[in-house]
C-alpha cells in the first residue's frame, strides 16, 4: 500500500509539473558530467557519467517545480531516470515555509563534501519535506518518506533543526526508519564553523542501524586564494576513512574536480571529474 502512495506521489507531482509549465515560461538547463576512477590496488579504471536536463519555474508567486530527467552511463547504472520531481508551495505555514511534494533529494541537509552517505541524511526519496523558519537563527526540517528503501514498505521520517550561530551553524538531527522489520530510530549532532580561514564541518552520532557517525573535515581559504581551487579534507573516523579533493569552475561554466581517498577496508582511488553545465 505504500509503494502505491509513492508512486502515486511522485506521478502527481509530474503531472502538475507538467500542469504549472503553462503559467510562466520555464528555466532550462542541465549538465554533462564525465568521471575517471583508477584503483591504485587493483589497477584498474572505471568510467562513468551523465547528461541531465532540469526543468524549473513557477506557476504563481507561491508555487515553485523542478523536474530532472538524467541518463546514466557506466559500471553501476546504464538508462534513462527521473531523479527529482517535485513542487514546492512556499508560505503555507507561515512565512517562509516551504511544503516539497515529490521525488527530493535530503543529501543537502548534510554538511560533508566527500562522505556525505555516511551521514545521518543522503539521498533521494519519494517523500512530503517541510521547511519552516522557527525563529531568526533557526531553521526546521522534516520529511516523510514512503517508502524507505527497495526491501521494505514502512515508512521513514526525518527532522533536522538548525541553528546558525555567529560564524557556524550546528545541527540536531533524527531519522526513524524500519530495520529488519522493527522500527529503529538513528540521530546526530552535525557542526559547521569558519575560523581565521579555516572552515570546519563534523558530524557524530549513529544510524538506525546501529552504525556509529564519526566524521570530521576541513576547508582552507590560504589554499583556495593561493590557487584559486576549492579544496577539501575529511576523515571517518569510525570507518577509517579520508578523502582529499580539490576543484574549481572555470570561466566557460566547465568543473574539474580530483578526489583521491582510502582507508583500512577500501581501496585508494583517484577519482577524476570534469562536467559542464548549461
């Protein structure tokens, strides 16, 4: 039954996707997106990518869609996806707010670069999210997903609540899910500050599954204005794992971005991306 009032969820918000494109004229663009993997340990490359066009705009001052229809190609997935589908209705409890309907990604509620999955919120679900403005530094967040995953049709709900204090903000965050057939509930506590150049991100605490969150990073702005890249450091420590990555957006709105990570269970990998968007 509630495979069904997901599917149902995401084809409603298709349909008015497709409805409210006729009230202004839509936002086109997208994004063609290459990536080169090579496995130090097992001397191997990999290769995979995208093209992905988005279609976003609104249908009254308070009505907002966006659709992405994405081709994959590659070792894990090959074919044609709608990723994100959903309308927006912003206001309705209280200025501010905004209700999501629709296939919606909750990895932006994450604060990582790199290990972002490991975190208490990655993904995308067929789901209804809230936003709502409690006060002036603090912002809640809160989703109900109908179906938590390919293996079970229980639901999954969510609830973030931010403060931005002075030059940061942390985070407190619950997710309730079934695991194996009994509902278990995962939380954590996720920080990001910026101090003398320096811009600091970390979150602890364990999933639903019993999985412990233990991931810390860093940001350095003397990096970024010395060569004029984006870069980055993060280390799970519950994992044993680190990611090093630098990237940067060119003029011509194309990205190069290098990646190399590994860890005492996982193999060390240079990841190689270069992706333009239109």
């Amino acid at each position: 039954m509630m495979r069904k009032l997901s599917m149902a969820l995401t084809a409603v918000a298709v349909v008015a996707l497709m409805a409210t494109a006729a009230f202004a004229q839509p936002t086109i663009g997208g994004m063609v997106y290459i990536s080169n993997g090579y496995d130090f340990d097992a001397s191997k490359y990999t290769f995979d990518g995208f093209g992905r066009v988005n279609v976003s705009g609104s249908a009254s001052d308070k009505v907002d869609y966006y659709v992405r229809l994405q081709g994959d190609w590659g070792k894990d997935a090959s074919g044609f996806s709608l990723p994100l589908a959903y309308i927006d209705v912003k206001d309705l409890v209280g200025a501010g707010s905004t209700l999501r309907l629709g296939r919606q990604s909750i990895t932006g509620w994450s604060v990582h670069n790199n290990f972002y999955s490991a975190g208490l919120f990655s993904g995308t679900r067929n789901a209804a999210s809230l936003t709502v403005n409690a006060a002036d530094n603090v912002t809640l967040r809160g989703f109900v997903d109908l179906v938590a995953d390919s293996s079970t049709t229980e639901p999954q709900l969510g609830l973030k609540a931010t403060f931005n204090v002075g030059a940061g903000s942390l985070g407190v965050n619950v997710r309730n899910q079934d695991v194996e057939g009994k509902r278990e509930t995962g939380y954590s506590v996720d920080a990001a500050v910026s101090f003398a150049g320096v811009n600091l991100n970390a979150e602890f605490g364990k999933k639903a599954d019993g999985k412990d969150i233990q991931i810390v990073g860093a940001e350095f702005d003397a990096i970024t204005n010395a060569i004029g890249w984006n870069n980055f450091v993060e280390y799970d420590v519950a994992a044993k794992a680190w990611a090093l990555g630098l990237s940067k957006t060119h003029d011509n709105k194309l990205t190069t971005a290098f990646t190399i990570e590994g860890g005492k269970d996982a193999s060390t990998t240079l990841t190689t991306e270069v992706y333009v968007s239109f």
